[in-house]
C-alpha cells in the first residue's frame, strides 16, 4: 500500500531473470504508466495508456509486460504477452518457450 510502482512493454519476451532479462522499454511508442500507487489493500488502479499511434497489438505479442516499483525495478515482475486463438482456431501446433525450444507438439484431440 502507497507504494508507486511503473507499468511497461519491455524490448523481450525473456522472463528467465526477471525484469533483468526482459530489456529495454520497448522504443516502438512504448508507453509507460508511472507513478501508479497501490491502495491500501495493494491494489493497482490501472489508468488507461496508450503509446504511440505506431505500436500495435502484433507490435508487443512475445514480448514482455512488467511492474515495477518506481525507486527499484529488481524485485519486480514480468510475464510474456501472448495471443489468444478464438474458438476453433487451434490446429495441430507447437507450443514452445520464448527461446524456440519445442515442449510438445499438441492437437485439439489432447485438450478433450
């Protein structure tokens, strides 16, 4: 609680590290909130951004998002922003970490 945290777009999809390892703000209209402060019970009330008209949605997929305090971004937290099938668009697929390593291979048969 009223601790100011900085919510961004990082330059990578590498999560093995933490913030360390994701990069850079992501330059392409990378758009940071700063200075969003936790309520009392620690939640973030989020205000609407919006980065540069030149960044779209294909723009950030695989790349990382991160929360950070605002006087120290080692402790804080990253996660890879991924994109999500609608209904009946999952084919046979591989599912794969952000390095290119194959896990399995997967069909919606695997998922019934």
């Amino acid at each position: 609680p009223g601790i100011a945290y900085n919510l961004s777009v990082r330059s990578s999809g590498d999560t093995t590290n933490g913030v360390a390892s994701a990069g850079a703000v992501y330059s392409k209209g990378g758009a940071v909130a700063s200075g969003v402060v936790a309520d009392e019970a620690g939640h973030l009330d989020v205000p609407p951004v919006r980065g540069d008209d030149a960044m779209r949605t294909w723009d950030v997929i695989g790349r990382s998002f991160c929360v950070a305090r605002s006087d120290d971004e080692s402790d804080g937290v990253v996660a890879v922003l991924a994109r999500s099938a609608a209904v009946g668009d999952n084919t046979a697929k591989r599912v794969c970490q952000c390095d290119g390593t194959v896990i399995w291979e997967s069909t919606p048969d695997d998922f019934k």
